[in-house]
C-alpha cells in the first residue's frame, strides 16, 4: 500500500512550468489521453461558470480547483511521475498552449512577448539552441 509523505495544494504553475521537474505519465499507469469533445465541453463549461462567479465577486471563486493531481517524486527531485490527473492536466496544457497560439498570432509585440513567456512558463524550456526541446508534460506513448 502506498503512503502520502506530502500531499500539497499547488497551483498548475507549481506543479508544470519552468521552475519544477518535467511530469512524465509512465505508460504502464495510464491510459491514453481520451478526453472527447464532451469532456472538454464540459471543462470550458465549468472554466466559464468559475469566471462569472469570479467576476461577480464571488468569495468561493477566488481559486479554480481542477481537481486531485496526484504524482510520485523521485529521491532527488528531478522528476515527477503522474498517477492521476492526466485527462486534466493535459487539457490544461492544450488550454494554454491555444491560448499562447492566439496570441502569438495576434501579432503585436507584446502579444508575442506574452505567447513567448507562456511558453517558456508552461509548455517547454531550452537549456541552449544545441540541446532539444524540454517538455512541462511528457505523455506516455
């Protein structure tokens, strides 16, 4: 039986992004991404319901819960392995993604500037121009 040594609340730029160990999702303990249009619908749905709240001054929407995200942590804390979460926190990625790709095209600078940092803070980091692209979130096969 597994033992919770710490279990914390974060917000998704504490759990993925440029300050933290990439998140893999080992292939044995996952299944695929699967998420239809449904279940995206319904996310979008409940993004939008929070952000009404949140601008009606709601005092429970001051924080957007997406649910438990659960992760093992190596010894050295140089990687985080997903055990639950996946469907979520992969839309989420692909929720920022588009949304740095909307701006990017926008095409004013500081829309670029912003795509640029939400990139470089959520998506994917380079050490240098020689090394490949790292990943926030590395999916199983």
């Amino acid at each position: 039986m597994a033992i919770i040594k710490h279990a914390a609340r974060q917000t998704l730029g504490q759990l993925i992004g440029a300050n933290n160990p990439v998140v893999t999702v080992p292939d044995d303990s996952q299944r695929q991404y699967s998420w239809t249009k449904k279940e995206v619908d319904t996310y979008w749905a409940d993004i939008q319901k929070f952000r009404q709240a949140r601008e009606s001054g709601k005092e429970s929407a001051s924080e957007y819960f997406i649910g438990p995200i659960v992760t093992i942590t190596d010894e050295h804390v140089k990687s985080k392995s997903l055990l639950d979460g996946q469907q979520r926190l992969t839309t989420s990625t692909i929720l920022i993604a588009v949304i740095r790709d909307i701006l990017w095209r926008m095409g004013s600078p500081g829309a670029k500037s912003t795509a640029s940092n939400i990139h470089r803070d959520y998506i994917a980091r380079k050490a240098d121009r020689r090394e490949p692209m790292e990943y926030f979130l590395v999916l199983s096969v």
